[in-house]
C-alpha cells in the first residue's frame, strides 16, 4: 500500500551500505522510522528528503512491517540553520526534544507545527536564542502534561511579591523569597523531615514568570511574541526552563550540551 504525508526529519542514520533510516515527525502518526534505499547516493532522488530538518511530503510503503521511502518532494529545508553553529546546535536540541515528547501512532499536530515555527524562529534569528529555547522547553513540559503551577507564591498566595520568586523545580511551583526565608528557618528549628528533602530552586523575577505563563496560553502562532524587562530576566527565564524540563524528564541530552557548549 502505497501512502503519503508531510513531516519533519528528526533524526537521520546511515544503515546498510548505502542506505538511510529516517525518523520523520508527521501530524497524523507521529514519529515514523521509514528506509530510504539507497538514500546515500548522489544520484538517489530521495537523498535530499533525509536530511536533518528538512520537511517535505514523504511518498512511502509499508512491506514486512516497516516502512520504505519511495519519493517525495520538500516543503523547506531550513537551509540557513546549518550557517550557524549555535543555530544548528539550538535546532539539534529542539527536534531532541521533540522526539523525547512524541511517539509513534500518535498523533503529534501541535508538536510538529510548534517544531517547525521553531526552526523558522531560529533560522531567522527572530528572537534571542536563549529566548527562543526557552519557549520551545516550556511547550515541551506543557505538552508533556508537568507544567508547573505558576499562578503565585505556593505557600501564601502573594502574586507580586516584594522579594523575587522562586521555582521550586521538583514540586512544580512558586516559592516567594520571604516564604522561602520563613520555610528554611522553621526546618532548622523543628528538623521536619519533608522540610529537609534536597529541593532544586531555581530565581526567577516578575518579567521571567509572565514570560512563562504568557507561553502556556498563547496561540502558536504567536508564541514568541514577548520581550522580557532585562537580559537578567532572559537568563533567569533560560535557566529556569532548562532545569525544569531535564528534570522532569529525567534526562540529560548531549544535544544540549552541545548548545550550552558553543552559546555566545
């Protein structure tokens, strides 16, 4: 049975000899693992389908219970990514983590749209970097059903407190710098055992925390619509993404490493 549809090339292997396994993000399935024959040739007419990032309508067959890439033709290549290599690290990292919250035979529309603006955003460089990471790690935990609860302080309720806030990383929620001081205070004084649990708490500011939350309501088309009030908000904002995301899906990603590696 012969089919088509568009998606996303994720990840790309060489197999065989001469061949290639593509893992492409498609709207209706999900993840789909299809063998392009000969994809490695000069001369094979599917070689420019299986390139990292390229997103194009795949022509395919199903035989022995894999799927095999018999044509097609490409919607965008994101050709200016490769450019740059902090663009093509932060691209890496991004369809990384779009293969960690996706599956296959499942559908993933929001995910792929969200994916390929997210190529456009960094192709174009429309908006910081860290920025643009940062929108596409909260997407990411709110698609994966473990976004934090943002609303206020967790422990008194106060949503514009005079001291920063905190992101209380492992519980999911907000802290104030002044229920923080109390809390400490009390486990010092009484020994409560819950108290004493090893918390990872991350700063953030009034500027950081709206960029969130203005992340997990808007439509994706305009996701990073925003600016921050500083770049010390943005870094803040950065690495409060990042810790929160790695750790609740319990991984590390030597994609991101690399990011973090060669960033300005």
């Amino acid at each position: 049975m012969r089919a088509s549809c568009d998606g996303l090339v994720i990840r790309e292997t060489e197999y065989g000899e001469n061949d290639r396994l593509v893992t492409v993000l498609t709207a209706e399935h999900g993840q789909m693992l299809m063998i392009a024959k000969g994809a490695r040739s000069l001369k094979s007419k599917t070689m420019s389908l299986c390139r990292l990032f390229t997103y194009a309508n795949f022509e395919y067959y199903e035989k022995n219970g894999r799927y095999w890439l018999s044509g097609g033709s490409v919607n965008d290549s994101f050709f200016g990514i490769s450019s740059d290599i902090q663009g093509f690290a932060l691209a890496s990292y991004v369809v990384q983590l779009a293969s960690e919250i996706t599956g296959e035979e499942a559908g993933a529309e929001r995910t792929l749209r969200m994916t390929l603006n997210t190529l456009y955003a960094i192709e174009k460089r429309l908006k910081p970097f860290a920025q643009i990471k940062s929108v596409y790690e909260i997407f990411a935990s709110e698609e994966s059903g473990f976004s934090p609860d943002i609303d206020g302080c967790d422990m008194c309720g106060d949503e514009k407190p005079e001291s920063d806030f905190w992101l209380d990383i492992m519980n999911g929620r907000l802290v104030c710098g002044k229920c923080l001081s109390q809390r400490n205070a009390t486990a010092e004084a009484i020994k409560n055992e819950e108290l004493r649990i090893q918390s990872i708490l991350v700063p953030m500011d009034i500027s950081a925390v709206s960029a969130w939350e203005y992340v997990r309501r808007a439509e994706l088309k305009r996701i990073f619509s925003f600016e921050l009030a500083s770049a010390e908000s943005l870094e803040r904002l950065a690495k409060a993404s990042e810790a929160y995301i790695t750790n609740h899906l319990e991984r590390s990603f030597e994609t991101l490493e690399f990011y973090n590696a060669v960033k300005e």
